[in-house]
C-alpha cells in the first residue's frame, strides 16, 4: 500500500502575534501551537511528517527535534512556493501528501483519518477541504461550475462582488497524490498583486485533466487558524473546554470547569477534585484523591495521591502522598517534597528535598537543601545558600527542630535530633544529638527611654 504524508506549513513569522517567535512556535495553555498539530498527526494513518520552516526555523526544530523530517523556505513566496520546498523530500516518494497549515491546532485525529479515507475511497487525485461560513471574511471561496465541481479557489482579495456572497470556503488544507503534485506546482504563476505562489491555484490548474472532489466540514471550529493574539485566545477556550470534559467524564470533579484550565499533556486520576482558578498545565501528573486549588499554578509537576495544594504556585517539582501545600507556598526548580509533609503559608523550597513529616508552617525559605524527615522549621527560618557568588547546600538529619527565626548560612551540616534555638545564626555544622545557640547575649540598658527621651522633651 502506498505510503501517507503530510507537509506542515510553519514557515510563518508570526507578525500578527506580535512576537519574536515563529508563529507556530506560541504556546496555547503553556504548549508550542505546532506541538498539538504533530502530537495529532502522529496518531494518525499518516507515515512520515514533513515540517516546512523558516522564520527562526532553529526554534521549531529545537521543539520538534528528529520526530519528523524539515524542508526549509528561504524566502517567504506564498503557501505554493512552501510546499515546494518540499519536493526534495517526497517528490520520489509514491502516495499522498496531507498538507495544512502549521497554525490549526484544533484539527482532530478522527477528522484527519476521515479526509484520508474519503480521498482515498473516492479516488481522487486531489481532495480539497472545505467549510461554510455565514459570513465569511478573509477566507478563500470555493467556486464550483454548474456541474457541482470545485473550478477555482479565489482568495478574497480577488474576489469579485458575486463571489463574495459565496459561503463556502477554503480550510487551507488538501490531500494530493503526490506524482501529481510537484508536477503541478511547477506550472504556478506568480499572484502579480501579492507577489506570491498561491498553492489554491493547483484546483485551477488541476480540474480539467484530473480527478477533484471535496470534504466538506461541518464542525468549522476545528479548520480555525490561529493567526493573532485573539485567536490564540478562541484556540485556548477549545481546548480547554475538550480536555476539562474529558478529564470529568473520566472522573474528575471540577468546581467551576470555566475557571480551570488543564494542559494537554496533563494526567490526572478520577477521584481529583479542582477548584476554581486552578491551572495545571505541562507533563503534571496528578494522582487519586489529591485535592487542588483554588487559585492555584502548577507545571511540570507529580502530586501523589490525597495531597492538598491551595492558594500556591509549584513549578518542575513533586509532592509526596498525604502532604499539604499551601496556602500561599512556591515550590520550584525540583523541589521535591515527601510524604505527610506540611508546607504552609509563604514558604518558598527551592531545588531542595524534605523526608516523611517534615514542617515549614509559615515565613520560610529553603533552597539547595536536603532535609530528613520529622524535622520542624519554626517561622521565619532560612537556609542562607547564596554567598553572593555561589549556591551552597545545606543538610539536615532526622528529627531536627529549627527555633523562628533561625538562619542556617550554608554550606552546612546539621546532624539528627538537634535542637537550634530561636534567633540563631549558625555558621558551623551541629553534632548529632545537640542544642544549639548562636546568638549574642541580650543586653538591657537600663533608663534608657528615661535618658534618650525626656531630655529632648524638655529643651523643646
């Protein structure tokens, strides 16, 4: 059986968004736009997937890596002289070529495999996909003859009045037979207005000596291209609906789905509850019974089973079974969390682990540390990793108790079952078993309001 292909069209700079990024490159919900399309087509009955580029093509292909195969347009001629740019690729290849935009992250698998099947069902050597708009503007019309078959593409710039009315309109994407392709691509002329190759010239080109039929969409939504900031913004509201009723039709009860966006790499178990203003995005993995939110940041993290996070912002991180986070805690750069844990109000741990039952209530930082278990920070204590040119790290045994207040300047060794007292600076690594207290002796001078105060008084 002949092989299936697609080409991707992402050599796009992305003007409109008003960015430096390739268009294709921005992230919806956290995730580059051109990610969700191959994600998709790898799913598919398509074989190998060829990426146009060009535009800072090095960030596409840094996202992509070797998952598919690149050809690259130098100059930005048009959507015709893109797809050429891939003849070196598959023009000695047989089969057919799938080709969209790079900015359709909507387009489902299904939908895919269904243009696939009716193209090949009905042996055309071009497919065109098509949907009707009620008022279609900016879209190319499809101009059918009085036989019902599609005779040209008119972008709406060309359009005359009549045509205008057409309701029917280009999706920008196609299903050819690849021998046929090439062949016709070469014979395009350049749009004299534009200055461009337009590949919807193909129809034109192609209806008198070849075999072309339509795939007519009815669910538009998923053909919408995401050319500006509020589109990325109609693309996001999708996605975050399908994927929110996905997760709660497999078990997930969310309060207030409409505030609540999940990404599209998100696992999260039945029996989570979400809250309100919650977003999870990344790979995060969320496992049963875990409770999040509301108000709530997290990406790139696993949150084990009957942990609850409130109020917080975890990013690259973990949180071990029957913890608590929150409210108002930042976990960030691998933190890593154990179990039974209880990281409270305005606790910031960064690139740190803590064992089983360890607290930090309230009011502490903890970076580059590694921590035990049972250990029990009091309010306001720190690790001190920053020297002001390196980080230094900082270890703590089991069963450790930290007094408020007290600043551990790294690098550091505190052995298990010690005590540290409040207000204590300590400089120097404590023994197991021990208390420690460095602080300087408390001086009370005695008269001194009496003396500081009242002479002043009196001389005004």
């Amino acid at each position: 059986m002949d092989k299936i292909y697609s080409i991707v069209l992402a050599a796009g700079k992305g003007t409109r968004m008003k960015t430096d990024l390739p268009k294709c490159a921005y992230p919806l919900l956290k995730k580059p736009m051109i990610e969700y399309i191959i994600e998709k087509l790898e799913r598919t009955l398509i074989d190998e997937n060829v990426v146009v580029v060009g535009h800072q093509k090095e960030v596409l292909m840094e996202i992509l890596g070797d998952r598919v195969s690149y050809a690259e347009q130098k100059e930005q001629l048009g959507t015709g002289h893109a797809v050429l740019s891939a003849e070196s690729r598959l023009a000695e290849k047989k089969g057919i070529t799938f080709i969209l935009p790079g900015d359709m992250p909507l387009m489902s698998i299904d939908l895919t495999n269904q243009i696939i099947k009716a193209h090949q069902e009905m042996g055309n050597d071009l497919t065109v996909v098509s949907m009707y708009f009620e008022n279609p503007t900016s879209y190319g019309r499809i101009i059918r003859d009085d036989y019902g078959s599609i005779a040209a593409i008119v972008e709406e710039k060309d359009c005359s009045n009549d045509q205008k009315r057409i309701k029917e309109v280009n999706s920008g994407v196609y299903v050819v037979n690849n021998e046929d392709l090439f062949k016709v691509l070469k014979k395009i002329k350049k749009n004299e207005r534009k200055n461009e190759y337009y590949l919807t010239d193909i129809v034109s080109l192609m209806r008198h000596d070849y075999k072309i039929g339509s795939f007519v969409v009815n669910e538009s939504f998923m053909m919408m291209g995401v050319n500006d900031l509020y589109a990325v913004s109609i693309a996001e509201r999708y996605l975050r609906d399908e994927i929110n009723k996905n997760h709660m039709l497999n078990g997930v009860q969310m309060i207030s789905p409409n505030t609540i966006t999940i990404g599209h790499n998100v696992q999260i178990e039945p029996g989570v509850m979400i809250m309100p203003n919650t977003t999870i995005t990344g790979n995060s993995v969320i496992k049963e019974r875990a409770i999040i939110g509301p108000n709530t940041e997290i990406h790139n993290c696993f949150i084990d089973r009957f942990t609850e996070v409130k109020h917080s912002l975890l990013y690259d991180s973990s949180v071990g079974e029957y913890s608590t986070i929150g409210p108002f805690a930042h976990l960030r750069d691998h933190a890593e969390i154990g179990a039974h844990n209880r990281i409270g109000n305005f606790v910031e741990i960064k690139k740190s682990s803590t064992g089983t039952y360890t607290k930090a209530a309230h009011l502490s930082y903890i970076g580059d540390a590694i921590v035990g278990n049972n250990v029990n920070f009091g309010c306001g204590s720190i690790t001190v990793n920053y020297d002001g040119v390196k980080k230094h790290l900082t270890r703590i045994g089991d069963d450790v108790f930290i007094g408020c207040n007290v600043n551990l300047i790294a690098p550091l060794s505190v052995e298990s079952e010690v005590f540290i007292a409040a207000g204590s600076t300590v400089t120097e690594d404590i023994p197991k078993g021990s208390l420690s207290i460095a602080r300087n002796k408390q001086i009370n001078k005695a008269d001194y309001y009496h003396n500081l105060v009242k002479p002043k008084q009196s001389e005004e």
